[in-house]
C-alpha cells in the first residue's frame, strides 16, 4: 500500500483583527478572561468584501502556483459557513482558481469537524486512484451573538491542503478513532447567522469525546501515546487545547502540571491564538502553527485531535515526512497574520451590522479587504466574486 497524505498545505485569513483587550473593556470584564482564562489575543475580522469563498480560494491560490491544475480531479470544501443551501462553495474556488472543467467540486458539513472529514475522505478517492490529487478547503467565519460568551472566541481563517499518494508533508496513518453522539452544544439552524450555543456542555462534551476516540483509537491498534512527538487540537479558544490535552493525559495516569501543558501545545496555539475560532479550519491551523514552531519532526508521528458539535470527534495520527521542512510556508503564514489590519471596537460593529441583500436586490460592494480575491457584488440573489490584481506585500 502506498501512503497517501498532506502534500502541501497554505493558509489564509481574514483583512481585520480585533484586540480582545478592547472586547474585554466593552464588555466590561477583566482582560485576563480573554487573554488568560480563554487564551486569545486578538480575533480576525473578514473585511465586508470577504466570505469563505474569498478566503479559500487565497489559500488553495498559494498551493496552485506550485502544482499543476489538471491533476486535480476533486474539490472538498467543509465550511459551517455555508454561503447558499443547495450550490457548494466549492464550485465558486474551482472557477476563481481556473481548475479544468473534469473536476468533481463538493461542499461538506458537521461543524468543525467537517475539515477532518473531508480529509479522510480525500485520502479514499486518492487510494481509488492514485495519480488523482484532492484539493481539500476547510473555510470558516466564527460569530457569535453581540455580548454573548461567545464573542470573544470568533475568528476567521481557511486551510487548503493538497491530498496525494507520497506526500511531500505528511502521511495519513491507517488507524482512527472515532466517536459521533447527537448533543445540542452548538448548532445553527437555517434561519439563522450566528450559532445557538450552550458553551458549558459544549467544553464537557469535547471532554467526552477526547476520551471516548481515544478509547475506540487504542480497541482498533492505534499507537500508544508514548509515540507522539506532538499533538494538535481543534482550538475553538487555545485553552481548550490544554484542557484536552490534560483529560488525554489524565487517562494515561501522566501528570498534567502547567509547565507539561506549555511544553506540549505552546507551538500549536501560536496562530489560533492571534487568529480565534476557524471552525473546521482550526485543528490545521493548528496543524501549520506547530510545523512553523517545532523543532524538525521528520519520521515522528502528530496526533490530531479534531471535534465538532453535535457531534463527530476523531482521533488519528499524521506522520511526517522527512524533508517536509522544506515544503512549509512559514514566512508567508506569519505574514497573512502580521498584516491584518488593527481595527476599532467602533469599525468591528459597523462590519457586524453590515448585510448583504436577501431580497433579490443588487449590491456593488466597495473595495474593503486587499486578498487575492473578493466578493464584488450581489444581484439576483447571487454572488459574484473576482480576482483582484493588487499583490499583497
Ligand atoms: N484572569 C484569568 N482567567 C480568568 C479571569 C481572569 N480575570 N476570569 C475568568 N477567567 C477564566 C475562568 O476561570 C475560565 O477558566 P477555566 O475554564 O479554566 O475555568 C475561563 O477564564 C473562561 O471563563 P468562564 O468559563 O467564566 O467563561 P464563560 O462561561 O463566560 O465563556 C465559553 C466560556 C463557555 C467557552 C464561551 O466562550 C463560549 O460559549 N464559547 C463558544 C463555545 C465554545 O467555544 N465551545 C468550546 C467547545 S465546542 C467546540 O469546540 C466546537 C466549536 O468550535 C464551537
């Protein structure tokens, strides 16, 4: 059997970013509960002429420029974000990114689990043939009801990853394990934009889950945890990190003192921590955080944690590939994050009450963000998207 895995991997964010301290004095609570207590600093703020579609298609732009399109034969984009009910998102990144007309273009949900599902499945059309490659997008705008619990932990942020046979970063281990329950922690109805969370039960039923894959991970053959050199979280907020990573510890009888904590998940929070909640993104972003901070990897397994509401977990393990180094986008990572633009609690809220016609009127959107690409107008109740000339510094 041939190993099938990450073969490159970018990301992008949103135009904006809000400093939690601001948040905290708005809110009228210590900044500590942000900055400590939830382990964010500042959340991204897609800019009004961005949306998942824009924020996909820049980060699948950067693995086009080194890959060649007609060896693509499948799109899988997961959002929670979706942007229509019936047309996949998907279909608007192959036609802004150029991909032949032969592909397959397909958007995927379950909340933030949605990436890792579509990760896994790619790895299966990529066994069935192994000369095809799968573009997988994970794109997501976190947003929480104004003033609820929530709000501190929105974020924005795509990962695309490309899937084929020998990887260049990271192959797929074999054994996963896997939990799914039907629970009400976070859920959003059709009708509505932000999401109906119980925030308590949502972090105990994460706990729940962190014990329930790796107990079906262990009863399949799984690795024992000695073998992971490090491992990667779905982050709605970094301290959820360290409380998953406590509770799989726990488990295992190992001390989980603070000191262990940092050591093990400071390079996997770098990123989540400036950019906040991405949903399906987030364990990926994760994923680049702790490639871009850790020391060299090769030939050591990553265990990956990913959990969406609902809910669907799963545990499975990435090995990496000795070279994988030089294949990492670690200058340009940082700089999606670096450049966003700080914006003020009064501009935030002025993007918050920003809408786009649901009634079938038209809109032309004013230049806003400065991606690669952007929404430029709605009319007739679609969107329309372009690519922008202006490079990015
Ligand atoms: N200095 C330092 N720490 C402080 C502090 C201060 N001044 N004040 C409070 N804290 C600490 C608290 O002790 C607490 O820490 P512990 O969790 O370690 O006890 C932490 O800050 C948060 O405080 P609260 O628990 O009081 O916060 P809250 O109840 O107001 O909100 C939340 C927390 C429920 C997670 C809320 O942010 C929320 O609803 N978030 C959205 C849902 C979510 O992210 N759920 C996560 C699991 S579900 C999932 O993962 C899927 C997904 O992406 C949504």
């Amino acid at each position: 059997m041939f190993p099938i895995g990450i073969h490159d991997i970018a990301l992008a964010t949103g135009h904006y970013a809000l400093d939690l301290e601001e948040l905290a004095e708005r809110h009228g609570v210590d900044p500590g509960k942000y900055t400590v207590g939830l382990g964010q600093s500042t959340q991204t703020v897609p800019a009004t002429d961005e949306d998942i579609v824009t924020m996909a298609a820049a980060a699948a732009k950067q693995i086009m420029a080194e890959h060649d399109a007609g060896d693509i034969r499948t799109v899988l984009l997961a959002t929670e974000t979706g942007i229509d009910q019936s047309k996949a998102a998907a279909i608007y990144v192959q036609d802004l990114l150029g991909l032949p007309s032969s592909t397959r273009a397909v958007e995927l949900k379950q909340a933030c689990y949605g990436g890792t599902s579509a990760l896994h499945f790619a790895a299966g059309l990529v066994h069935r043939n192994p000369g095809h490659k799968v573009l997988v997008l994970a794109s997501d705008i976190a947003k929480y009801d104004l003033g609820s619990a929530g709000e501190a932990t929105q974020g924005a942020a795509a990962v695309a990853m490309l899937v084929s046979a020998d990887p260049a970063v990271a192959v797929l281990e074999p054994v996963s394990g896997l939990y799914t329950a039907n629970v009400q922690d976070f859920w959003r109805p059709n009708y509505r934009s932000t999401p109906m969370v119980d925030g308590k039960l949502s972090v105990s039923l994460y706990l729940e889950a962190v014990e329930q894959v790796w107990k079906d991970y262990e009863a399949r053959g799984g690795r024992a945890i000695q073998d992971f050199a490090a491992f990667c979280y779905h982050q709605p907020f970094t301290r959820m990190a360290y409380k998953a990573h406590a509770r799989l510890l726990e488990i295992h009888g190992i001390d989980t003192d603070n000191a262990r904590l940092d050591a093990d998940l400071a390079a996997t929070t770098v990123y989540n921590r400036l950019v906040g909640n991405s949903y399906t993104a987030s364990l990926y972003v994760g994923l680049m955080s702790l490639l871009d901070h850790a020391e060299d990897l090769s030939g050591r397994s990553v265990g990956m944690l990913s959990y969406g509401s609902g809910c669907v977990a799963e545990f499975f393990g990435l090995s990496m590939v000795p070279g994988y180094r030089r294949r990492l986008r670690t200058s340009a990572n940082q700089s999606a994050i670096a450049r966003r633009e700080p914006i003020s609690y009064e501009r935030y809220r002025e993007i918050r009450e920003f809408e786009l016609p649901e009634d079938g009127s038209s809109k032309v959107l004013a230049v806003d963000g400065a991606g690669p690409f952007r929404l430029r107008a709605v009319a007739e109740h679609s969107r329309m998207y372009e690519a922008c000339h202006l490079i990015q510094a």
